[in-house]
C-alpha cells in the first residue's frame, strides 16, 4: 500500500527506483563473476584432462608430475577415475583429492560429459558435499572412459562472500539514499508544507491572506504568485460583495424609511375620511389634495429607484449620438416653464456630441436644474454650460468605478472616475448657480443616496437626485465633480468623453 503524503509516495518510488538498479547491477556482477570463475575452473579441468590423455597415449605414468601440474593450474584438488569397460573403476592419483569429501555422483550415461563440462552434486546424497565441476573423455585403444573432476568449493564460497558483500552493499546503498532523499524531499517540500500552514491558518483566520514560498521562478514559486493572486482576487471580491450587501442594507433602509412616511400620511387621511372626521367639501379637498400630493412623491421616489436600478444593473447605455447642447436647452427650457422664479442662461457649443442615452443624460440636467430649485431661494441666477474640451481638461480621466464611488459613500464631492481610458475630448455640462453653497461637511456626501444637508431637509427632494447624475455619468463613462467655495455658489461638472469626430 502506497503512503499517503507526498513525500512518503516520493521516497518509496525513489527507493524502488535504486533499489531495481542496485540488485540489477548486483546480479550482473554476480553472474559475471560466476561465468569468470566457472570458465577458469573448466579450463584448468580441460588442462588436467589433456595432461593425463597425452600420458597414457605416451604410455607414461598417468600421474606423473600432475601433483605439481595442478598446483601450477592453482586448483590442487582433482578427482580422476578410468571406468573400463567391463565395469571396473581404477581411481588415478588420489593424493590429489580429499579423501573425507564425498566423490561426485556421476550422471548415468558418462557420454553427457564429454566434451563440455557439467556441473554434478556429490555423491552422499544430504546435500552437504561440495558441487563438483565434470569431464569425461574416451580413451584410446578401447581403454575406457576418464572421469576427471574438481570441487567447485572456492568457486561456491568465493559467490557466497559476493552475495554477502552485495547484501551488505545494497542495504547500507539503501539506507545512505533513503537518508539523503529524506532531506532534499523534505528541503524541496518545506515550501509547499509552509503554504499549507498558511492555507489552514487563513482557513481558520489566523494569518493574513499570503502564502510564503519559494522565489517566482521556480515550480513552487510560481504556485504560490498564482495562490496569492487568487487570494488577493478572492479577497477584493468578497470585499467587495460585503461592500455591496452593506450598501444594498443601507439602500433598503433607506428606501423603507422614505416610503414610511408617505405611506403613513395617506393612510392616515384614509383614516380620517373612514371615521367620517372630514365635515364640510373643503376640508375633504385639502385632504385629497395631500393624498395626491403624497402618492406623487412615493410615484417619483419609485421612478427615481427603478432608474437607480436599472443602472446598477446594467450600467451601459443606448449608444447613439446625443448633441449634449441641444439636451440641455431643451431642459432648460422645461425648467423655465416649472419655474420662473430662476433666472436661467444656457451656453451650449454645437459640437458637443456625445455616445449615450438622451433620455438619461436628459434625466441628470433636469435633476441639476432641480436642485438648484429646491435648494436656492427664488430670485438666485443660474446657468448652464455645455462645451467641447480639447486634450481633456482637467486630465480627462475615465472609468467606470469612479462616479459609482460617489454614489455609494467613496469619494462624495469629488464622484468622478479613477483609472479607464484617458480620452483626448470631452464634453463639459456644468449647472452653477448663486446661492448660498453647501456646507462644507455635507460637500462629501451629496451623492449618498438619500442623503440631505439639513437645511434642506423640509423640502420635497428624496434625496436621489445627485446620485442619479452620477450613475448617469458613471454609465457613460464618465465623472461629476461639485464644486461649493466658501463665499457662495455651487457648481457642478459633469464631463464626458465626446463622440470620435466632434
């Protein structure tokens, strides 16, 4: 069974992988030297087996000088046997063997040996005599057949101490790699066990949301750059999504405590007609006109969220091209009509062109015009400009997250994009009027949805004006900026990127 970690699976397969190399090259030293040995041992038989063939053809002595013949071949022990015919053995030089050993067992035809040397047991049949090494040759004239043999003794022994050395060899190979395989797996998986720590820390919140490792430009490196990345993408969104249930809680409190009171007042003239409290028709006309001034305000309050919405959802536009000046003179136009008491100026260049939506950038004039109505007091100038601005005033600096920013609490006054393309035209709608300005710790917040300054606070307004201009400006790409100096006066720009060719 396999281990479990990493580092255990690596060990063992590198432990299997050198131990294979190491009995391979085991076995090959083994059998080399055995074929070495034997092929020495057969020579050496061959040598003798001639020495006494060529005696007797010469009609010698057979074991004459072969005491010393043998020694010189360095195996000094040989068993030789003449077999004749008629069944009688004659045993040749026996001073030359060991007379306690046990003879070889020959095999049943001696005519399997002859030639090429086989390897037989001895002959007491217990196994614990030496292994003999034969050869068999036929004699001239008829004599017989000679049997020479010789122990494989120091062959035998001299394997066995190779076996033991190898054994030796292979287990303390095995042990020295298996040590040093230990400490570089280990070295090289310290990384990967510190980002593992660190991942359980910051499972349990423990740690901040970075893993430590290995430099980038190793494989453990570059796992922990991607790691952290992720981290750090997962971190900003889920940032950002408690940042947007934060905003869509206060959105909904918000909305809930502006609709409660519209609600409230038309229930309670219901009330009120129910109970029959309302005598005379004037009285009952006054009512309904507040029923209908208050379902009026909750239908604007409703129109105001459902665009808010819309917005936020979709963000993009209608693209077509809007001539931004002849939106605001059409605007001013209406506001005029509303409103007579405010002395409105329009400067409009015919060649402010934008790529939009006409109803919404209709929409964020009129809700400029608007509050210049509903926070100045009659009699206050006002004026709207729209103009082409080369080479991007101010910077011209555009994207999408900025005005969204000012909507939802971010930089309030200065709602205006950061980051996004740089456009080398825009287009300018700036609404100022006269009045007394806004104060300067509301200044930050008048694009927070639902927020007014306090002296403005009994008027009709929801509170969503501004922040729909920013949307407005944020879904085309662009920012609003309010500017209120201490002497007086507000003015707010709102500056979008013009159409290719204005």
């Amino acid at each position: 069974m396999l281990p479990r970690t990493l580092r255990g699976r690596l060990l063992a397969a590198l432990l299997a992988l050198v131990a294979t190399v190491l009995l391979a090259v085991s076995a090959l030293v083994y059998t080399a030297l055995r074929d070495h040995l034997t092929d020495r041992t057969d020579t050496s038989l061959r040598a003798v087996q001639q020495r006494v063939v060529k005696q007797i053809r010469s009609q010698q002595p057979p074991t004459e000088g072969l005491a010393a013949s043998a020694r010189m071949l360095g195996t000094p022990e040989y068993f030789i046997e003449i077999h004749r015919r008629a069944g009688r053995v004659q045993p040749l030089a026996p001073g030359l063997r060991d007379l306690q050993a046990p003879p070889p067992r020959l095999p049943e035809d001696l005519r399997t040996a002859r030639g090429t040397p086989v390897t037989v047991p001895s002959a007491d049949g217990a196994g614990s005599g030496p292994r003999y090494r034969l050869l068999t040759r036929p004699l001239p004239r008829g004599q017989g057949t000679l049997v020479v043999a010789v122990p494989l003794t120091a062959v035998d022994g001299t394997l066995e101490r190779l076996l033991i050395l190898e054994g030796v060899g292979v287990a303390t190979g095995l042990c020295l790699v298996a040590g040093v395989a230990f400490w570089i797996v280990r070295r090289g998986l310290r990384p990967l066990e510190s980002m593992a720590r660190d991942a359980d820390g910051i499972a349990r919140g423990d740690a901040p949301p970075r893993m430590r490792g290995d430099a980038p430009d190793s494989e453990v490196g570059r796992l922990r750059l991607a790691l952290n990345t992720m981290l750090q993408k997962q971190g900003e969104a889920f940032t950002q999504q408690q940042a947007m249930q934060e905003r869509l809680r206060r959105f909904a409190a918000d909305a809930s405590h502006e609709l409660r009171t519209p609600v409230s007042a038309v229930l309670g003239y219901a009330d009120l007609h129910e109970q029959g409290a309302i005598a005379d028709d004037a009285h009952r006309d006054r009512v309904m006109g507040r029923i209908r001034d208050e379902a009026l305000r909750m239908q604007r309050l409703v129109d105001d969220l459902l665009l808010l919405a819309r917005l936020d959802g979709t963000g993009g536009p209608r693209h077509s091209a809007v001539d931004v000046g002849e939106v605001a003179r059409a605007a001013a136009d209406a506001a005029g009509v509303v409103d007579a008491e405010h002395p409105l100026t329009v400067r409009a260049d015919a060649d402010a062109v934008v790529h939009g939506d006409a109803d919404q950038l209709r929409r964020l004039t009129d809700n400029l015009l608007a509050n210049v109505r509903t926070h100045t007091p009659p009699g206050t100038r006002a004026r709207v400009r729209v103009a082409l601005e080369a080479d991007g005033a101010e910077g011209g600096a555009y994207g999408g997250g900025g005005a969204y920013g000012g909507v939802y609490g971010g930089t309030g006054a200065q709602g205006g994009a950061a980051g996004g393309g740089a456009y080398a035209d825009t287009v300018l709608i700036e609404v100022a009027d006269d009045g007394d300005g806004i104060p300067a710790d509301a200044l930050p917040h008048v694009f927070d949805r639902f927020y007014r300054a306090e002296a403005g606070r009994s008027g009709h307004g929801s509170g969503l004006g501004l922040a729909i201009v920013a949307s407005v400006a944020a879904a085309h790409r662009g920012r609003v900026e309010v500017h209120s100096p201490p002497g007086g006066g507000t003015a707010v720009q709102v500056r979008l990127p013009a159409a290719d060719g204005a």
